[in-house]
C-alpha cells in the first residue's frame, strides 16, 4: 500500500483525478517500470529530426515522475538507455542522449525536489562519460533525502548483463567461503542484482506497441502484469499511467496457483473423479 502521507491527489489534473478516483487504493501497484518506446517514430511522423523526439521523451518522463509522486508510488523505474542502444546506436545519437540526460537532471533538480523523487540508477554506469556520472552523482546525493518516489533510471543497462555481474558477485562470495554453491538461493541471486533494495515491478508499461521485453529486468519481471500501448513515449503522460494502473487492477494475479475463481473447477474435477473411479 502506498504511504499515504506523500499522497498530494489535489495535484492531479481534473482529468487525473477522474481515472484515480476509479482506482482501488488497496490494490495499486508498488513499482511500475516501463520501456519507454518511439521517440523516433514520433519524430518521423513529424519529419522531424529524432533528436527532437527525445527530446520531447525526457519532458515525458518528468509529467510522468510527477503524476507518480501525486499518487504516492513508491518505486518507479524508466528504461532510458540500454547497453544496446549504447553499443548499436550512431555515435551521434549515443552523445546527444548523454547531453540530454545532462541537461535533464540539471534543469529538473529543483521539479525532483518540489515533488519529493529520490532519484537513483541501474546499470553499468560506470562505464558512462565522466562528466555524466558525475551529474547523476549530484542528482542522487541531492534528492537522498527525498521520501517521495524512487525514480530509477536505468542506464547502460541489460537484464543479461545485470545477471553477469550478479553470478560475479556469487562467484566473490563464494571463494571467500561466505557462500556454498550448492546452497544457492534465489535470495541469493537477487541479494546480488542492481535492484536488491527494491520489490520487483508489479506491472511492465512498454510504449509504441512492441511485444518485447528488451532485456529489461529479466530476472524481476518473472509474474510482473505487462501493459503495452500504442502511444509513443513523447505523447505519454501521467493519466496514461493511471489508465495502465487501472487496466491492472482488472488483472488477476495467481503467480503460478489458481486464481480466486478456481473453486467451482476444483468441485468439478473432484465429481469427474469420483464419477471416474
Ligand atoms: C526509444 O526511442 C527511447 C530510448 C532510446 C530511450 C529513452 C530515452 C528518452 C525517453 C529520452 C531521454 C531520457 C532521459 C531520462 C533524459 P527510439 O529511439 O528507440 O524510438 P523508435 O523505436 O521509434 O526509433
């Protein structure tokens, strides 16, 4: 449940506030993650050039973080920039986001503090400019504080990669003789993943209505809800958010068992058997 003292609902807009109030507080959601999607197409639909297209992504991402915080979710985590997208991407690309996030962590500060975001990363950031790493420290340390929404920002990231330097850390243990191999747990695994001090994600966006996953958190989205739209990442806004939300709620979540609506099946193979035998 959310901590209902960061809830600023009077925040919202009227439209907001409409698609909340069909919301069910006791069922939302504690960590949401999307892929965000089709800042290129949105550009090209516009013949634009496609850094203008993410350009307008980054202003989604903060309507988005904001509406988060108003609503009081805890985790939110934003697939900004993958390890892919660093290694497959033209140079000139790849610099024009490094200068985006720059700028963007720059110029919203003081919006992160206003609305009360901690701000936080994943990914092998350390392999990113120096002078990047060295913004997103100063965005970190300033919003620490914060006990508002955790905005994640992955970068450099790949769920595969990710699992990598989780077995390496397992490997450390290990030969240090904290940790017997055949005592392995998925505690274990997940003790060592980048996101071991969050829940895993409740429900998946992916904008621009691709079925992928990316290689996004692949080991915590094991019975995460997946929510795709067709909107591009540039049009999206926080009442796209709450309309995934509610979408969500709608779901029925049986993490492998039988759902709620299960016990008349059970009475009906109970009476086959009994037929049978
Ligand atoms: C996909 O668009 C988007 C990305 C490359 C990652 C997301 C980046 C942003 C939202 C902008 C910057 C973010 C921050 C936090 C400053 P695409 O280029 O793959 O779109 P396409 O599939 O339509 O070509």
């Amino acid at each position: 449940m959310f901590p209902s003292g960061t809830l600023r609902i009077h925040d919202l807009t009227p439209e907001e506030r409409t698609v909340y109030a069909s919301l069910k507080p006791e069922r939302l959601p504690q960590h949401v993650a999307i892929i965000m999607d089709g800042n290129g197409r949105w550009a090209g639909h516009r013949s634009l050039k496609r850094f203008l297209g993410h350009q307008q992504g980054a202003n989604a991402v903060q309507l988005v973080t904001e509406t988060a915080s108003r609503i009081g979710l805890p985790w939110l985590t934003l697939y900004a920039f993958s390890l892919e997208n660093n290694l497959r991407r033209p140079r000139a690309e790849v610099n024009f986001l490094m200068r985006l996030l720059k700028t963007y962590l720059e110029s919203n500060l003081q919006r992160m503090m206003d609305n009360n975001v901690r701000m936080k990363y994943i990914g092998r950031t350390h392999e990113l400019p120096a002078e990047v790493q060295e913004k997103m420290r100063w965005a970190e340390d300033a919003t620490a504080r914060n006990t508002g929404t955790t905005l994640t920002l992955a970068l450099n990231y790949g769920g595969r990669s990710e699992m990598v330097d989780a077995f390496r850390g397992l490997a450390a243990e290990i030969r240090s003789g904290h940790l017997s191999p055949d005592r392995i747990t998925e505690q274990d695994i997940h003790r060592h993943l980048y996101t071991a001090h969050m829940p895993d994600p409740d429900l998946l966006i992916r904008t621009s209505g691709e079925m992928r996953i990316s290689n996004y958190l692949l080991w915590q989205i094991a019975y995460t809800e997946i929510f795709v739209t067709e909107r591009l990442w540039p049009d999206f806004r926080g009442i796209h958010l709450l309309e995934a939300i509610a979408d969500f709620q709608c779901r029925e979540r049986r993490y492998g068992g039988l759902g709620e609506a299960s016990g008349e099946v059970d009475e009906e193979a109970e009476r086959v058997k009994i037929v049978a035998g």
